[in-house]
C-alpha cells in the first residue's frame, strides 16, 4: 500500500502524533490512571504499528 502511496506513511507519522496525546487521554479516563503514566510521545514506530507480527510487552 505504500508503495503505491509513499505520501500516506507522512500522513500516518503526522496523524499518530497528533492523536497519541488523545489516546493518552482516555486511557486515562478508562483506567483511572493519571496522564503522567504514559509516555509522553507513542513509543511505537508506524512500522511497528502495522507490523502483523507486532504484539507490545
């Protein structure tokens, strides 16, 4: 797929940085922990992200 659309992986790396603080935030609310558990940036790569072989510790 990106191959055909190199333009939508920086797509991808923008959209992730933006909508990481907002899933931080309802983690949150859905855990009941504070913001300041989680990290302050995603630390996962896009690559990562949409590996199929990819499952976070």
């Amino acid at each position: 797929m990106f191959k055909e659309t190199p333009s939508l992986r920086r797509f991808l790396v923008e959209e992730l940085g933006e909508a990481y603080p907002e899933a931080v935030e309802w983690a949150a609310d859905e855990t009941g922990l504070i913001d300041d558990t989680f990290p302050l940036a995603c630390p996962y790569s896009i690559d990562d992200i949409l590996s199929r072989d990819f499952w976070p510790e």
